[in-house]
C-alpha cells in the first residue's frame, strides 16, 4: 500500500469518484459541465497522491490546496448541474456535505505539513 492510499481524503475522494461516476454516464458528452466535474473529480485524488510525496512543506501544501480547489470545483459543477434541474437536491446535498466534508474540518490543514 502507497501511503497516500492510508489517507482518509485519499479513500474519500475516491468514494466520490465511484458515487460520481452513474451520474456522469447518465449526461451528454457534450455537456460543459459533465466534463468538468470529470476532470475536477480525477484531480482530487491525483493530486492527494502527488503531494503527499513530496517531502517539501511548501511542494506539498500546493498539491494539497490544488486538490481543495478541485473538490471546491466539483461542489461548484454539482450546484449548476442542480440548478439546471438535472440532479435532485437531496442527492446532491448529501454527496456534497459528504465529499468536501474532510477539507472542512481540517483533515487537509497546511499546518499538518
């Protein structure tokens, strides 16, 4: 096992891609947003991954902050798909509340590195 695969944001993340993916198989390719979200949602976990070996403090932080601001994004992209009245609010609220939850509350903290 990866040390980045003993993260609970690693696991967390990658529970949002699976919990993501029906979703995306059920809107058009075409869709701005479809695409979007798929890449902002790949990059959570890529760059959880990618930081956590870095053994620099500031290498680290910015591959962890990048990977906030994908999961940001994705919250982003799951209000406009919402909004358009494509996924129920419930559904996405849980999900939402789920997924960005562990940046929230602390579990990606610039000070733990």
């Amino acid at each position: 096992m990866f040390d980045h695969e003993k993260l609970d944001v690693y696991q967390a993340s990658i529970h949002f891609i699976t919990w993501l993916e029906p979703l995306l198989g059920k809107l058009p390719k075409s869709m701005a947003v479809r695409d979007q979200l798929d890449r902002a949602s790949n990059s959570i976990p890529l760059n959880l991954a990618e930081g956590n070996g870095k053994f620099t403090k500031p290498d680290r932080c910015r591959f962890f902050e990048n990977s906030r601001d994908s999961a940001l994004e994705c919250a982003a992209a799951l209000d406009v798909l919402r909004a358009k009245g494509i996924c129920q609010e419930n559904e996405v609220c849980l999900e939402r509340s789920n997924s960005n939850g562990w940046f929230r509350s602390g579990r990606i903290n610039q000070d733990q590195f």
